[in-house]
C-alpha cells in the first residue's frame, strides 16, 4: 500500500505519515479545501480521521469542496460536529438533516463560481486534502477520478495535504485537462470549440514546499447507486428522444445533436441509453460528471467524446474503465470544474442540458434544491450554470410521487432556482411541453396539458382560470392559494382534496 | 430630409417611399423584427404608420426587438391593436396594461438570447425594420446609437426595410463593433479580452436584394428622462462607493476597479456620479445601455472606456456626443446584444453589476420584473445575464416607497427573478449587506439589520425567527406566511399592520 516509486519528487517520502498524524494538522475553525466531486477522487482516509479526532475536543472548520463526498465522509463528519460550513454541494443524509436543523451552515453554490470565490473573496484555505494517483518529480500532482476544485486549491492553500490513492492506476495520467484560468483583470479567453479540445497540462501544479503530508490508501470511489430504469423514466426519456428526433426532422438540430450534459441520477441514465438506438451517432458530452451511461454510449459507437469534471460509476464500470485507460483516454477528458461549467462555454457549444427538478409550476419555474420552499436536499450544484447559459435547458421529473399524493407540477413552485426564463422544455411521464418562446400563459395551458398529473390537472387548469380572472397580470397568480397544496400535504398527507 | 447621398448603393434610391407605403408591406401575424434598444436607434417612422394602419384592418403582428422602444411606439401600437405578442423587453405604461390584462402576449427574455432564439428556434423574421445612419456601397448600413438585434435581423429577415435617420451624422461610423456569432456547432470564442477590444466590422452586412423600402426620417431618440438624485439615490449610492472603497483597501479590487455593468435608471447615475470623487481611475464599463453619467465620467477622465449596446442619454447629451464624435469615437463602442451581454464574457472580465430590484426577500433572493407576483413592470432585460456570471452582482433599491407604506424588503418576494446564488451585495438607502460566502440563515439576518427600512425590521425579524422555530430548513419560510404582506397592501392599502 505505501507504494513510494508513486512519490517521484525527491525529498517528499518524509512527508509521508498515518491518517490519524496527518489529521493533527487540523485546527479549530480552520477553512479547508478538499478534492472529491460527485462521490469521484476524495479524500478516503484523511477526512474521516479528522472526524475522529472532532469527536473528543472542540475541532470545526469551514469545509469546501469540489461537490459530494462519498464514503460516508460527510455523515462522519457531521456526526462529529465537526463541521461549522460546508460549501457548495452535498446530498448526505446525515449532513443534510443537520443543516435543516440550523446545526451546520451550508453555502449552496453554482458550481463554477466555488473556484471564483476562492481565488477573489473567501478567507485563503488553511489546508487542502486532494486525492492523487502520484506526484510527479516537479512536485506537480496528477489526480484521480475527478478534478474539481483541486486546482484552486493546490494554487492557494497555505498547506496541503496529499493522499495518494494506490487503487488508482499511474495510467489515469493524460486522462485530465488542467487549467488554471488567470486572476482579474488578466482573464484570457479559454480556447475550447468543442468537448475533445485539451488546453492544459495533465498534471495539477503544486509547490512541494507546501506539502504537509502525504498519506497512502487503497479504497476504490463510493460506487454510483443507479437505479435500473423504471416505467416512469422510461417514459420520461422516451419524450425526449422522442423530440430530439422531431427537432433533427424539423432541422434544428442534425443526429449529432449538440454537447449534452446531464445531471446526475437515473432519469439521465435512462435518456442517455435512448440514444443508443435510433440514427444519433457522433454524440459528444460536456458535462459535469460522467455516469455509466456514458461510457455504454461509447462503447457502442455513438459517443465521440466525453468532457466532464469527475467520473461517477458503478462497481464494474469503474474495473472496465481501469481495465480500458488507453481507450478511454482518447474519448474522455476531466476538467476543473469552473471549466466543465465555465458558462461561455455552455453558451459557445450549444450545451443541451438535462437536469431533474424537485418541483416546476404552471408557469415553468424549477425547484432544485428545496422540499416545502425550506428543507434543502442536495443543491443547485451545476443546474444553474447549465439551465442558464445552454441552447436548450430540459428539466425532467415524475409528474407524481408517493403513490400520487404528491404532485410535482404545482400552482408555484416553493423555492426557486430556475425561473421560466431559463427552461425551455419540462418533461415528465406523462409528456412534454416545448415553452420556447411562448409567454407566461401559453407556457401555462401547455405544461398543465402535456405534464400533469391527471389526478391534478383539472385543478391546476382551475388554477390558472381562476388566477387570470381574480388577478390577471403577466403571470396570473392567487398569491393566499399559491402555496396551498403545500399546506394540505403538510396537514393532511396530501395534495388532493379529499 | 431625403439625403439620397446616404444611399450608397447603386440602385437603392428606387426603393425610397414615405412610411405609410412601406407600412403596406406589412401583414396579417407577421413576424417582424425592429431595431431599437432602450430607446435608442429604434424607428422613428415606419412602427407608427403600421399602428396607422393597424387602426382600421386586421393586422397583428409578433414584434421583436433589441429592447425598448422610444417615441409612444409600443403604446400606439398596442393602442392600434397591432401587436399579436411583444419580445423580448418592453417599458411603456400602456402596453404593459394590455400585457397584464393577458390582451397581449409578452415573452420576457434575457436579452442575450433573443438572438439565439433567432437564429435557432423562432420562425423566420419576415420583415426587419432598422434604423440606419446610411447605407454603404456594398449594401452594409450603418448604425445609429444602438445595435441590439438588428444584426441578426439583418443576417435573417426575409426582407427588411431601412429607415435612415438623417438627425444621426453620418461621422457615426466607427462607433459600432459588429460581430455575427457563427450558427451551432460552428462557434468559435469571441476574443474580447478587456472592454475596448474590437473584433468586428463597422457595418452590418444586408444582402441588398433584401431591402424592400428605405425611408427618410430626420427624427431624434427620445431622450432619457433622468430623475435627479434624491436623498435616498444619494444614500445608496454613497454605501457602494464606501464598499467599493473597502474592497480597495482589503486588496480584493485596485482603485481601477473591474468593468462596470450599470442598469438604467437614477440610482446607477448616482453611482457613477459618485466614482468621479475618491481615487478611482482607469475605469472601464461593459454595460447595456450609456447613460448621461457614462459621459460625464468620461469627460472628468476617470473612465478609460465604455462598451454597451446603445446610447441613451438627456437631449442635451446627445447632442455633445453627436458635436464630439472624434473624441468619443475612441472612448465607447456599441455592439450587438448577444456580445454586450454574453455570459462567457460577463465572467471573463469579471464585471461588477449594478441592476434595480423591485423588492428583495430576508434570504436575498431579487424580484426585478412583478409587482404583487403577478403584474409585469417591464422584464428581466440583461439583468440575468449579468447577475448570473458577474464577479460581483450587486442589487439596489429603496427599503420602502410610497409614504414607506410598501417594504422593499420582505419575508418571501412574490416573483423570482433572480435568486439567492446570484446576489453577492444588496443596497438599500438604510445600508448594504455583503453576502458572498454567507449560507442562507446567515443572510437574513444580515439584510434585515442592514437594509430594512426601521418600521419593518422588527417584523422581519420575528418572522425568521419565528420560521426557523415553527419549521426549520435550510431557508426557514412559513409558506402561509410568507405572502402576507403582498396580500395585507392589497388589502389596507398598506403593508404595515394597522
Ligand atoms: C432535484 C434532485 C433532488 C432530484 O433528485 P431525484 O432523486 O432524481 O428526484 P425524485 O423525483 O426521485 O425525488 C424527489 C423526492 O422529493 C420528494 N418530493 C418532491 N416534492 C415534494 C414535496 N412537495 N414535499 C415532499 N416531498 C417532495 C419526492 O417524493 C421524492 O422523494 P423520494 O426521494 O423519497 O422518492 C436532484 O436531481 C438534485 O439534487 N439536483 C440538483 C443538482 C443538479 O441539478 N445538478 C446538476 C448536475 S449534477
Ligand atoms: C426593477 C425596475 C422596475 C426598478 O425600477 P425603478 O423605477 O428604478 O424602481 P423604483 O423602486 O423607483 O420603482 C418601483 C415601483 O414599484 C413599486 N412597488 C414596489 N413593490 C411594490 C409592491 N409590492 N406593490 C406595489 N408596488 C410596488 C414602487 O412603489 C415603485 O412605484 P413608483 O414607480 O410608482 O414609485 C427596473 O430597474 C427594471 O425594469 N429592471 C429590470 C431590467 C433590468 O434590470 N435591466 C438591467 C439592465 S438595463
């Protein structure tokens, strides 16, 4: 496991230490970086021993990272209060439940911008945890599954701290694109046309006079837990491909579409295996993370290339990936991730997004983030760089959950991260509704027609009829009703009537 | 009037005709795209004769434009019945009626991408109508004091009729940077490093078998009606140039500052006016819209350089600009729309934005467009491109109006435009609050002391309060709650409790 050829700057095999010894140089309210994004290249060891020693004294920092941990880290350590912030992502359960206490402070962040505030405003990182495959003799370390905030962190923490992941080949080298984007006012534009377009090194920059520690592992990435497609979203992405193929017929887009991205979860994996049949062919990705569906797609073919910032997978996608570095090194790249997201580039390539939403409403506003208008889920975390800036910005969701009970196209979304603005096509199982360039009340009567629920349909229509009568305006709206199938779940269960 | 000397093109003069002949071209459910932007280079003559028309026949049409229009056009037309749906931006008080009442369509766009819409979904303009200074020999016109859309419109429309303004000095020329962006997948980056830097053209191409009609007018922009400052535009102004000067002294900004992007209205004038005390110089503006101030700073040499989308100014500005067009000509450009408020370049230069909020909540999420949630004021305008992917997002407004018997500032705003990831610094007459870094309870409170108006702080307060108690959450709400104070003005006519 200590594998010291994986340390090829001479002189760094003293840093060379336990978890536990490394988790001393943690002190109380300090800010830290760390590396891990979507459950892909955390820290496996470092972390967890710093949740151990918070158990027995007074030990809270301000934790950032790239987005998820896996592992459990973010549980342990919100179980060892050990965490005073966290920022910019989560989705642990643990955590989350803390954070809705009002016990932990979360800073939900548009993924791009984490990197912008570490380099232009937040306090310097004291320390810096990144996982790494090994260290190059320039001291230069080359990461692992995903790259994420590493970048910014290694440019400007006061220490760092490497764990160097021996589960990990010395072969993932030239799988990354790194690149630092230069301070303001001395931003130069970044020169990418297309997903395959490589502008950096392979390796992230670091001054060895800045490592503290370094600690060995061998435990693989939490593996991805996907759902198998269901009937729900198998219809859900039969809509869509169902568009695509209408949109290529109308010529708007050609069977190579655009760069897609793709939010995390089963309904992208759902849509993504879509694409395998019909004449798509020469696809490309630019996206955040890359799931199995990605490298099925392009093992068949239909996938050109793939640009994401980390590599989500499960058990067996992760050994075939391993097992294929010198294939798949040629098809796919991992960016930091204020470039996977940097939001001229979402706009300059054209980016067909797709992200899941919690809840939308009559108009086509989206809730990422929040259950009720107050309980935080996971966090925008890219949506909103996406759904922004791409040509076309999809949101899919059920039309109902809990047996029906609880309708996700309602009168007004609680919470708002994507206003009608921003999406241009809602999708649920039961259909989908084309809102581009319609107003306020178009969008309406088409998203109640094609998406609801038909439990709740009549009385969204109700809604809207009664709202423009009663109120009228751009937007028609009840503002006393607007919240109330809210109110009726939490007092009774459901969002029907009974 | 009929300088035939601004058609310098072989062949054109044919196409010369008054506006009510050229009003004959238009027809029934027409897609019509007309230039114009803030009030400025829009047409002076050919909108009005459609209204004419509009009057006595069936004819309505789909209006596109860079933004809004100046001279009662959109309310003539509006009052012909002339408009079927309106895009992407509008600011006229009887428009905005028929718009409310739901008697017109209004699709609301950020303004960078009506254009992407253009060439990419709308159908197809069938009849484009700009303003131009003159027409070249190769066909390509000049500009006036804005670009908006018309590049597209020019590069798209089925035909296009040219109103050339003989009140514009044909020494206009070189004002403009016109830059058509390649169609999908075809884009490449645009090189605009710093706001003075030119990538363009001085003309917009136009197939000159394209023109249908050119018409004389010799009328000027409407000018800016531009309130005074008052005490509460002076206060907000003087908090921001107190935390600008902050910024300064704590090294996260030079006294150069970064480009400033400055909506329209009074408060942005006063700021401004406010960066020509204090040590700042070597200013730049990437912005929308030049306004009075623009040139004031300009001639005061403290701004090095302007870049907008259009002019719009007092009269007695516009006429120092026209008398110093050689000055001027080396200090501001005006470019296309979808390039003043590209989101890539918007982060690229790491702009500071300055927009109006119509009412702000605890939590900072802002409400540019909606009165009570349902009536629209004017649109979102540029103002999400910018606040989305700005370096710094700053929002400004009164903390009450109307014998402060309406809070700016509530528990919950009644529409979202803009949310609480996008807002960095909120400003009020009574303080600023610095929110980069801050988790959602940390927020609230730093609003509600900073910038509550007093008569409603201590309301405000107990509402977080008594929200985190009664329900928690990452963003504590009580959702029967949360619109009370909409639905209490509406009711007593006030929103403080009687
Ligand atoms: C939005 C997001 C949470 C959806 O996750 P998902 O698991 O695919 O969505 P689902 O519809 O299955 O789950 C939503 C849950 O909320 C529940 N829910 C929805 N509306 C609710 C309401 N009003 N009250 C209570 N519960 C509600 C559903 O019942 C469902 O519960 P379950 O998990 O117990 O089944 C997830 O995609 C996310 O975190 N997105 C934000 C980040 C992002 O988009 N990143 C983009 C790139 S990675
Ligand atoms: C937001 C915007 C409308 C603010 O305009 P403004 O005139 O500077 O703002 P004010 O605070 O003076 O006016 C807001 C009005 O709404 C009223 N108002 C605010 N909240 C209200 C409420 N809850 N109920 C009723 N009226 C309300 C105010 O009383 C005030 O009325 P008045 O005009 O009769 O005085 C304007 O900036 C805008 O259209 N912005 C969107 C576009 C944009 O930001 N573009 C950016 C680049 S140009």
């Amino acid at each position: 496991m200590k594998d010291l050829s994986r340390i090829r700057r001479a002189g760094l095999e003293q840093k060379v230490m336990t978890a536990d010894e490394a988790a001393l140089l943690f002190s109380h309210q300090m800010v830290v970086g760390a590396s891990g994004f979507t459950k892909a290249g955390d820290s496996k060891e470092v972390l967890k021993a710093l949740a151990r020693r918070a158990k027995n004294e007074t030990l809270q920092v301000t934790l950032i990272t790239g987005a998820s941990l896996g592992h459990d880290t973010d549980a342990r350590l919100a179980e060892a209060n050990a965490l005073y912030k966290r920022m910019p992502f989560q989705v642990d359960r643990v955590l989350r439940e803390k954070i809705n206490k009002g016990n932990i402070l979360f800073t939900d962040q548009h993924l791009s911008e984490t990197a912008e505030l570490i380099h232009g405003y937040l306090p310097y990182i004291d320390l810096a945890v990144i996982e790494a495959a090994y260290i190059e003799e320039d001291g230069s370390i080359v990461p692992t599954t995903s790259v994420g905030n590493s970048v910014s962190f290694a440019a400007t923490a006061k220490k760092v701290i490497i764990e160097i992941n021996t589960a990990v080949p010395c072969e993932i080298y030239g799988l990354h694109d790194i690149f630092l984007q230069e301070n303001y006012p001395h931003r130069n534009f970044i020169p990418i046309i297309s997903a395959e377009v490589r502008v950096g090194r392979k390796s992230i920059a670091l001054d060895p006079e800045k490592i503290a520690a370094i600690v060995f592992t061998h435990q693989t990435d939490s593996p991805a837990d996907i759902a198998p497609p269901d009937a729900k979203t198998t219809a859900i992405a039969a809509h869509l491909i169902n568009f695509f193929e209408n949109e290529v017929k109308t010529g708007r887009l050609t069977d190579r579409l655009l760069p897609l991205q793709a939010g995390i979860g089963k309904v992208a994996n759902a849509v993504l295996a879509g694409l395998e049949k019909g004449n798509f062919y020469d696809l490309s990705m630019y996206s955040e993370v890359l799931q199995d569906s990605t490298f099925d797609l392009i093992d068949s073919g239909k996938l050109r290339f793939a640009s994401a910032s980390s590599i989500t997978v499960s058990e067996s996608c992760y050994k075939r990936i391993f097992d294929n570095l010198d294939t798949y090194r040629e098809k796919i790249v991992l960016r930091p991730q204020n470039i996977s997201n940097a939001p001229g580039l979402i706009r300059r390539l054209g980016i067909i997004a797709i992200n899941t939403a919690i809840e939308f409403d009559i108009y086509g506003n989206v809730n990422s983030t929040h259950i009720a208008g107050t309980h935080i889920m996971n966090g925008i975390g890219g949506s909103g760089d996406f759904a922004r800036n791409a040509y076309l910005s999809i949101f899919v969701t059920q039309a109902a959950s809990k047996e029906d009970k609880i309708s996700h196209l309602l009168p007004m979304v609680s919470h708002v991260d994507h206003n009608e603005h921003d999406v241009d096509v809602l999708v649920t199982d039961f259909g989908l509704a084309d809102l581009r360039g319609l107003a306020p009340r178009e969008r309406a009567l088409l998203i109640i027609n094609n998406c609801a629920h038909p439990d709740y349909k009549q009385e969204l229509l109700s809604y809207f009829e009664r709202a423009c009568e009663l109120r009228q305006g751009q937007t028609p709206h009840i503002l006393e009703e607007a919240f109330s199938w809210h109110t009726r779940l939490r007092e009774t269960g459901t969002m029907k009537r009974i």
